[in-house]
C-alpha cells in the first residue's frame, strides 16, 4: 500500500523553528520581542536621520514614524 502524504497549504507547513516563540517556548517569545524591539528602534533611527527633503520625496512626514517602524503604516 503506498503512502499518502498531507499536502497542507503552504501557510500551515511553517516549520516550528520558523515562527519565534515556538521552538523555546517563554524564553523564544522574549528574545523574539527584544529581535523586535531592536528592529523597530533601528528603523526609527535611520527614519529620523532623514532630512525634511527627503521625507518629501518619500511622501512621508514624521508623524508616521511609529507607523512604519511598526509594519502598520499605509498610506
């Protein structure tokens, strides 16, 4: 008898060490947040180095920093 194998859809074949927090638990979690928080404040200050011309090409103002530095911001 041949074996059949489950061919989930590619979102539900993450591997656990893909996803922070599944392969250690609390202590994954934790070092996931600060790899976050980390991020987000490098983001933020490569953001405020920007000079107000830039900013314009961009078409961004400095009130949507924390936006952007989040992943939420949409324009």
């Amino acid at each position: 008898m041949a074996t059949t194998w489950n061919h989930a859809p590619a979102a539900a074949r993450v591997s656990a060490t893909a996803t922070t927090g599944n392969r250690f638990g609390l202590i994954g979690r934790i070092l996931g947040a600060i790899e976050n928080y980390r991020t987000r404040i490098a983001t933020l200050n490569e953001l405020h180095s920007l000079d107000a011309r830039d900013l314009a090409d961009l078409r961004i103002s400095p009130y949507d920093f924390d936006d952007i530095s989040r992943g939420t911001y949409r324009r």
